[in-house]
C-alpha cells in the first residue's frame, strides 16, 4: 500500500527558519545551514546526487564548526553532515538520519521543539520508512499545536507499523491521534484512537502501551463525566502500570484531578501532596500545584490555597505559549472559583482564554469562557451548598489515594 505524503511545512516564513529563531548567531546558522543540505539531498533523486554540492564545501563547514560555539553533544552528528558535503552520492542514509535524530534529541531536552521538529521531520525525510520516526515528528508536531501535520505523521506511522510489522509505533501513532484530538475538543474520535491503541497493545503483548491507553481512557471517561466507568478504567491503569512505573506520577495527577472535578478533595488531596517531589518542568509544578490549591480550597485549608496560587502562578508566569502553560492557568481559575476568589477567577481564566485560543486547545478555551461567565455572574453573591459525593465513589477514592500514595513515597525513597 502506498505512504500518502505527510505536511512537511508549517508557518514557517521559510524553510528552516524556526531554527533561526530559536538559535542565534553562528551557531543558529551552522544549525540551519545544516538542516537545508540534509533535506536538499534527501529530496534529490540518488542519481543525481554526484556533484550536488560545491567544491570545498564540506572544508569550509569543518573550518565553521570549529569556530562556532557548539554543544559537544552535536560536534559528531553535525561532523557527519559535513561529511555528506563531500560525497552526497556516497553518504549512508542510516547515518545521515541518525545524525538528525542525535541534533533533534539535543534539542528537545533544550525545549527547543521547532529545532526538534526539524530534524526528526529531516531523519524521516532521508528515505526511511520507519515508523519510529514518524510517530516522532507527529509527537513534537503536536507539542507545538501543529495539528494538520501532527496528523498526517501520525497516520504516516500507522500505515507504515502495519507495513513493518513495527506494532509499538503502530500502537503509539493511535495513543498519539488519540491525545490530538482530546487537544482538539473531539474526545468521540480521541476514545475511538485509544481504544485502537489498546486492542493493537493488548493483541501484541505491549503491556506499557496497554498501561497508557487505559489512562488516557480514564481521562476521556473523566471529561465525558461517564463517572463509573472513569473510576473502573482508574484501577484498571493502576494495575497496568504497577509500582514504580515512570507514567505512575502523571496518572495519579490525572485522577486526583478527577476527583476534584467530583469534589472529593480529601483524596485529591492526599495524592497532590505526594506528588510533589515528582515533577521537575516548571510547568507541570505549576499545574500541580493549581490543583493542590484547589484541594485545599474545598477543604477549607484558606492559608494553603493562597500560597499555592501563589507558587503556581510564579512557575507559569514564564511559560510563555508552552503546552500546558493554557492548562495550568485554568486550574488556577478554577482553585480561585472554589476558594470564591472572584478576581483570581477572572485573571486566570483571561490568560487561559488566550493562550488557548492561540494554540487552537478547543476544550481548554471553552472551559476558560465558561469561567469567566460564572465569576461574572457570581461576583458579590452568596455561595451554594454542593452536591455531596456517593458513597460508593468515597469509599472507591480513599482506597485508591492510599494506594497512589504509597506507590509514590516508594519511588522517593528509592531514588
């Protein structure tokens, strides 16, 4: 079956550019400069790659690599890109993607996701059908709320695990549409996804895979307010996972906001506090820290809430339009509206508003314009008793929360 061609491009001025955008200087263009020879030779037929360079070029790039102030991480994989200057018809695919994928691995742990998309999207381009690599551009694509081409690589992927027999690519590209479409406010088809992804992990035997569809179930579940079902998928995942699995501390976050959501705050509770040490990226602390105040909100812990606001708000403050940056201020508009702190409310929800519309996080911003009609409709008026929890969900959340926190005090104490 043939690959139907992926969206290589995406509002970029021209090819490339992001690149310059997010390094300057010498070492920005040595970077740019390189990205362009990879994908005009892998866009040139091999017949006619003799020559497809000038005389001394590959001298002259070696004498810039040298000058210019380069991560030793990137001194062998951009060397290897030298090297294609002077033989193009001789160079070695595997190599070539290999190189790529080292600079865009670089760059993503440098949060520097245009330069990542990249050249994972060069690695892919380099003639290999692998469908690793595409699950790879459709995952940093989506991170930067580059949907039409997230898609078309995930699909790309899809096609190309069936080919292969690659089953865990196959799995992951579902998982992946399935976590673009939540993004995108369509959670029919984003369950459809996961469960595509389950049913391929399960047949295989891919127990990690099995682990992270039956989460994202759980959160599908969650948002669709299917409560039973949220809670069954809940315990289901957190036998999957089992103890000390690497995901465990962002279910449990997934669940304790859950609980929030049906006002079980004790369990949340529980849970948030056990997570903190977990999380390093400003934005994920932040975002726990949100639902932490959120918790101690609802159990009349005034001074915790207050702080942690606080703290949250400090964390995203510098997060510019980063994934989750949208998330985390809704969270704290919503720890606002459970303390009735009405004017937090409404400034949260403002940037949450925001940067939601610009990253097109359809779900968040109508959550955002959601909050924002309440502040403004309950601004100066009493408040109402809520609805108490059933039993059943009582008993089904402590159980767990006492679970998820010892789990996670055992991953502290074993680190």
């Amino acid at each position: 079956m043939r690959v139907p061609p992926p969206l290589t491009r995406g509002d970029e001025k021209f090819e490339g550019s992001s690149v310059l955008t997010e390094f300057e200087g010498d070492f920005g263009i040595l970077l740019w400069q390189s990205l362009r020879n990879v994908l005009l030779w892998s866009s040139t037929d091999p017949a006619r790659r003799k020559g497809l360079f000038s005389s001394g070029a590959e001298e002259r790039r070696r004498v810039k690599l040298l000058s210019a102030e380069v991560d030793d991480a990137l001194r062998a994989p951009l060397a290897v890109i030298a090297r294609l200057l002077a033989d193009p018809a001789g160079a070695d695919r595997r190599r070539v993607s290999s190189a790529c994928l080292k600079i865009a691995d670089w760059a993503e742990k440098k949060n520097a996701l245009a330069t990542a998309l990249a050249f994972t999207q060069a690695a892919a381009l380099t003639g290999s059908n692998d469908a690793r690599i595409s699950y790879a551009v459709g995952r940093i694509a989506r991170q930067r709320a580059e949907y039409p081409r997230a898609e078309t690589w995930f699909r790309r992927a899809i096609l190309l695990g069936r080919q292969g027999s690659d089953w865990e690519s196959y799995a992951l590209a579902f998982g992946g549409l399935g976590n673009l479409y939540v993004q995108r406010g369509n959670l029919p088809a984003a369950q459809k996804a996961h469960l595509r992804a389950f049913r391929a992990a399960k047949r295989k035997g891919l127990r990690n895979i099995q682990a992270n569809s039956l989460h994202d179930l759980f959160v599908i579940a969650a948002e669709r307010s299917q409560i039973r079902e949220a809670e069954e998928l809940a315990g289901a995942a957190l036998r999957a996972y089992g103890p000390g699995h690497a995901r465990l501390p962002f279910f449990a976050h997934d669940v304790a906001y859950f609980w929030l959501r049906q006002s079980l705050f004790s369990s949340a509770l529980v849970v948030l506090s056990a997570l903190r040490p977990h999380f390093e990226r400003p934005n994920d602390q932040a975002l726990v820290l949100a639902h932490i105040a959120r918790a101690a909100a609802g159990t009349g812990h005034r001074e915790r809430y207050d702080e942690s606001w606080q703290e949250a708000m400090k964390l995203v403050g510098s997060s510019g339009t980063s994934e989750r940056a949208a998330a985390v201020f809704l969270a704290l508009a919503d720890a606002a509206a459970e303390a009735e702190d009405w004017e937090r409310t409404t400034t949260a929800a403002q940037r949450a508003l925001l940067l939601a519309d610009t990253r097109e996080e359809a779900q968040t911003k109508e959550a955002a314009e959601a909050r924002l009609k309440e502040a403004a409709e309950l601004k100066g008026r009493p408040s109402a008793e809520g609805v108490a929890p059933e039993a059943w969900i009582l008993d089904h959340a402590d159980s767990l929360a006492e679970t998820f926190a010892k789990s996670l005090g055992a991953q502290v104490v074993a680190r």
